[in-house]
C-alpha cells in the first residue's frame, strides 16, 4: 500500500467521527427544522432564508419561549450590526480621498447614529415592558439604512450589504415586535 492509500484509509474512521458532530450540531438541526415561532415569524418576513439564519446564529433563538423572549435576539443583531456598520463607516471617512465620498459618508454615519440610537431605545422598551414603540424603533432602523444606502449611491460594496443586512434585521424586529406590542 502507498503512503497515500494508507493516510486515507486512516482518515476514514475520522469522517465516521466528526461527520454526525456536523449533522446534529445545534444550529444546523435547528435551522433546518425551526420552532413554530420562528416559522411564524420568519414566514411573515420578506426573505425566509435570511431571518432564519440570522435568529439561528443566536443561541437563545432554540429557547425563546414567546415572541417577547424572541424579540431580544433580532434587536440584540440588529443593534450590533448598526455599532460594527458605524466603526466601518469612520475607517472608509479616514479613507476617504474626495470631498464628496465624504460628505456621503457623514450621511451615512448620521443615519447609523440614528439607527443605533433607535435600537437602544428598543432595548430599554423591552427591558421596562413598554412596547408601544418597538415598531417604530425597528422602523427608523430600516429607513437609517436605506437612507445611507441612497446617500452613498452604491459608491462602497461593503456598505451597501451591511444596509441590507441592517434593512433584513429591522424588518425581523418588526414583525416579532407586532406579534406582541399590538395587542
Ligand atoms: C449582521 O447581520 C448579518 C445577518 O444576520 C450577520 O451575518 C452578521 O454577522 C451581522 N454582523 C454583526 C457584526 O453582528
């Protein structure tokens, strides 16, 4: 037998080993087989795949009870997502080689303030249980990030996917929020 042949046949009982460690892993059973709410939630949404995946990357989706324990984890991604939008934006400005990208950058970093200001305000509505205006946080999130997203007229790759991920996560926070404030 080669060395070759001999080092494969050794792999083998690995793929044995880690191949289940793969399929059952937590995330990937759950993504693939969601909660009720999350079908719930997701199937109100305008891209399925996209709330899926983006709830399943937080642990406590498996666990939320209700839509008021699912809602921390939309407005939790869609806060971090707007922080980490508005340091990229400061590093594209300290970049920046015209006039004018900056001003449209300044925009940017404007709208992202607000956007980041909004979530903020979300979370300590759902800390004091006052949900009246959760929609509306979600609401001034989504139109921050296609405000940006005009102002920079798809001028930077990198800022125009973060928009619509925040645009993706505001609606997720949306829709989760109407499940229990408008009642
Ligand atoms: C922002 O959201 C997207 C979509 O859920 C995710 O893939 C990405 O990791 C998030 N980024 C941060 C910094 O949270």
């Amino acid at each position: 037998m080669s060395n070759f042949t001999y080092a494969f046949l050794r792999l083998i009982p690995a793929l044995f080993f880690f191949l289940p460690i793969v399929i059952f892993h937590p995330s990937y059973a759950a993504t693939t087989n969601p909660t009720q709410l999350v079908l719930l939630v997701c199937r109100r949404t305008s891209d399925y795949a996209f709330c899926v995946e983006s709830l399943y990357s937080d642990l406590h989706t498996s666990n939320a009870a209700d839509a008021y324990q699912l809602a921390y984890v939309p407005f939790r991604l869609a806060y971090l997502n707007a922080t980490a939008t508005q340091h990229h934006i400061a590093t594209l400005l300290k970049h920046s080689s015209s006039p004018g990208q900056s001003q449209r950058l300044r925009q940017c970093s404007r709208d992202y303030e607000k956007a980041t200001s909004a979530l903020e305000r979300a979370f300590n509505d759902l800390d004091s249980e006052t949900f009246f205006e959760l929609a509306d946080f979600a609401g001034v999130a989504a139109h921050s990030a296609a405000d940006c997203q005009a102002a920079s007229r798809g001028t930077y790759t990198s800022l125009a996917v973060m928009n619509e991920n925040l645009k993706g996560l505001s609606e997720i926070c949306n829709v989760v929020a109407k499940l229990f404030s408008a009642s």
